[in-house]
C-alpha cells in the first residue's frame, strides 16, 4: 500500500481525554451568577470551596459553597459582601484553602477569611483591604510560591503587587503598560509575569527589576482581546484574533519572539477564549465566555507542537469557568482536570477523564504537583530569591487542612518618623484639664472592646454548636 495511508498515529496517553458533566444532583442550583461584563472567569474553586461571583443589589458579592454541598442553595445562603460595587475577580490563595481575594470596581482589593462551616450572616468584615488603584481591578492573582504575594492589576493600566501578610504595596509597576490591561499570567516559580493589554502588545517583565524583559507587537492581527499564559520551559501561549476576526491560538519562545512556534486558526466566534493550563499533563484547555464548548490541545517538543486533542460540547453557553488545582481531584477515577461551568443560574461541575481499565493509582498521570505550602516568604521574594512549587504526592489522594487563619500584622505607624514640616503644638491647651477625661474615654473603649470580644467568642460558639447539630445540613 501507498505509505501515505500507513500515516502513524501520534502517542499520546491523552488523546482519549473525555469531558463528561456531573449529574444533575451534584450541581449547585439557584445562583443568580453575575450579569457584569468582564472578561474575567467569575468562578475560583480549590479543594475545599467554591466561590462565585453573583448579582447583589448595591454594591458587590461573591458566594462561597462548600464543595460537598451541591443541589439548590438557599435563597438566604450568606454571601461575602463588602465591596462597594461589583466585584469583577476572585481567586483563592494557592497556599491556605479558607483565604480568597476579590478585586471590584471600588478600585480597592479585599482579601477574606472564609470559616469551614457555613457561616450564619454574610461575610462583611475583609481581613485586610488593599488600596491603591486609581479605578476600577479587574486582575487578580496569588504569586504561586511566595506567601502572601497577590498582585492586582486595574483600569488605571497600573499592576500593583501587595504584601497581604502586612497590609502593604511591595511594587507598583506603572509606566509599563499604555493602555488597558486584559490579563496577567504568572510563570511556574513567579519570577515573571506575561500580561496582555489593549495597546495589542504582548509583555514579559521582571517585576523585581521592573523590567520588561521582552515584549510581542501584535501575537494576533485582529483587534479583540488578547490572552497570554506561561506554559512549561518558559514559554508562552496565547489566543486571540486574526484579521479576519477567526479565533486563533499561538505558542511563543521568548528567545525568538519574533516568529511563533505554532499559530493555528479555529473558528469565526467572537467570544474571547480564556486559557487554563496544566503543567502536570501539558494541556490547555480553552473555554470562550458564550461558547458551548471546551476545546483541548496537548503542548509538545513535536511538531506541530500544539496538537488538538478533542472538544467536549454542550447545549448551554458558559457565563463563566472555574478550574480546580490538581489537588482537589479524584484520583481514583483518573480524573485530569475538572471544570466548574457557569450558567445563567447555576454552576456544573465538568470532569476530564483519560479512560483506563485499571483501578491502581495511575503514577503517569499523576506526576507530583503543588502542594499548599509556599516555598518563599514574601520578603525572600522581594530580595531576588526564587523557588520552584513544593510539590506533593496524589498517590493517597489529597486530604485538605484545617482552617489556617490569616494574620496580618500592619507595620506601626508610630515607628515611621513624622512627617517633615511646622506642626502645631499642643502645649498651650492646659493638658492637666483634658487628661482624666481622656483617661475615662479609654477606659469605655477598654471595655467596650472586651464586651464585644466575649460577644464574638460567644456566637462562634453558638455558631459552631448549631453546625454540629445541623451537620452541615439546612
């Protein structure tokens, strides 16, 4: 026969990869998902929770489920109200599953502590409020090995990276981009971000150095929103537009920014696709906000490089996605990467399956992966220190933490030196007359403190009661 029918077929353990959606009682039903247009995914998931960004009159707020709890949620389930206007990211820390940061159009970033059990009321009160945009944050994102590393990215063109330990703005990156920012992507051990912006420039900067240490004009032709992420041996993947508005996906070498690796047109739609990656399997997934489906790509050393692997197709477009880290799959049924689908008024877990007969854990397709421990602290980041993920085994399946708590500890005002310039003096007021007033104001604020410390520790406990008795039920 002609060898060109004898065409071999390209290895590959996840060329039968299949998406499959849960059954209708593992849903989360009754959610009025956000209506705001942004392109961001409007859904963070880790193994313990999932959060969602909803509708709320006045002001902005996100809804956070515990995973198991699937099925109709209540219409008084409480919500994580606190911002002004709507929120428009959320993202849960890598490194302590009950800390989940919001960005919104307040122009503020609200980093929070969410209880294991379902709380009573609405979570109102931020552990710490990050305040430096000029308008609105719409990026978000946890450095993925330094803790306590979050950076935001606003409408000001500005990206500000935070200390959320202290309270405090590490970097500032302005002047960098001129125009408005669509995305910001970290690399493996956070040494470098890649981010995407409306001036149709792709960048790589150190943020330490505050450099731009390569940048791509035009990766795409077209002029709809570009999107950019790292994938594994530093190299980049984006999606966007050809000139004639076809959806097209790129693979990029920083070493020669110039030429793609690959750049491969898919279709006419005009939704923009929002990549996910996962490092263990080397697979994008590509989600576009109104689209029904999910297409995948396997990213090889082989030419073509980025190989098409299968879609999964639904009826329902996606208002928005969510992706669960590695760590909260199920190991046992080779699950590879599961997908928390946002619909009009619910939320549809997604799950990705490689097919196998065996039920032993299967070691290939579950290499070590990031765990929840950071390998830097934030200020052995900030000095030029890098570290790459502390990785843990899945072989026993992954068991999450107890309920870390976040401290942050604010630097003291009073250490800074006072501010240069004339001050008043206090020393005409005759200071014997106001101190023993003074002295009795404190004191009320003493013990009122001390009431209203008590009365927390008593509705914890009251809180805590009622959920043994409920049992996590209604």
């Amino acid at each position: 026969p002609p060898a060109m029918s004898r065409r071999v077929v390209r290895q590959s353990k996840f060329r039968h990869v299949f998406g499959q959606p849960v059954k209708a009682d593992q849903m989360y039903e009754d959610i009025r998902v956000s209506k705001v247009t942004c392109d961001s995914s409007f859904c963070a998931v880790n193994p313990k929770f999932v959060a969602i960004i909803v509708e709320s009159g006045g002001g902005g707020a996100f809804i956070v489920l515990p995973l198991a709890k699937t099925g109709r949620v209540d219409k008084n389930h409480p919500l994580v109200t606190g911002h002004t206007a709507p929120v428009l990211d959320i993202d849960w820390c890598p490194h302590n599953d009950n800390v989940i940061a919001s960005a919104s159009e307040d122009t503020t970033v609200m980093v929070w502590q969410i209880p294991d059990y379902v709380p009573v009321r609405n979570i109102t009160e931020p552990v710490v409020t990050l305040e430096g945009h000029s308008k609105r944050v719409s990026i978000i994102s946890w450095h993925p090995t330094a803790r306590n590393v979050l950076l935001s990215a606003g409408c000001d063109n500005l990206v500000i990276l935070w200390n959320v330990g202290t309270g405090e703005m590490l970097l500032a990156l302005d002047d960098m981009h001129t125009d408005l920012i669509y995305n910001v992507g970290w690399n493996r051990n956070g040494s470098l971000l890649v981010t995407t912006c409306k001036d149709k420039k792709v960048r790589v900067i150190d943020p330490r150095k505050q450099q731009i240490i390569a940048e791509k004009t035009k990766p795409h032709d077209g002029t709809r929103p570009i999107r950019a992420i790292f994938v594994a041996d530093g190299k980049i993947f984006t999606t966007g537009f050809s000139r004639m508005s076809e959806r097209q996906l790129g693979l990029w070498d920083l070493n020669n920014f110039e030429e793609p690796i690959a750049l491969q047109e898919m279709d006419t739609s005009n939704g923009v696709l929002l990549p996910f990656y996962d490092a263990d399997s080397s697979i994008v997934y590509l989600c576009g906000k109104g689209d029904s489906s999910i297409r995948y790509f396997e990213i090889t050393d082989e030419a073509p490089y980025v190989h098409y692997l299968n879609t999964y197709s639904s009826k329902e477009p996606q208002r928005g996605m969510g992706f669960m880290p590695k760590r909260g799959l199920d190991v046992s049924k080779c699950e590879i990467a599961r997908f928390f689908k946002l619909h009009e008024r619910k939320c549809e877990p997604i799950v990705m399956t490689v097919p196998r007969k065996s039920d032993l854990f299967q070691d290939d397709l579950y290499p070590d992966t990031p765990g929840p421990e950071p390998a830097l602290e934030a200020d052995e980041w900030l000095s030029g220190k890098d570290a790459d993920p502390i990785l843990i085994s899945l072989r026993d399946g992954y068991i999450p933490i107890k309920n870390r708590e976040l401290k942050v500890v604010k630097k003291n005002i009073l250490d800074s030196k006072p501010p240069p310039g004339p001050r008043r003096s206090h020393s005409t007021c005759d200071s014997d007359y106001f101190s023993p007033a003074l002295e009795e104001v404190l004191e009320e604020i003493r013990a009122l403190k001390e009431t209203v410390q008590a009365q927390e520790k008593r509705i914890c406990d009251l809180e805590n009661k009622l959920c043994q008795f409920t049992n996590g039920t209604d």
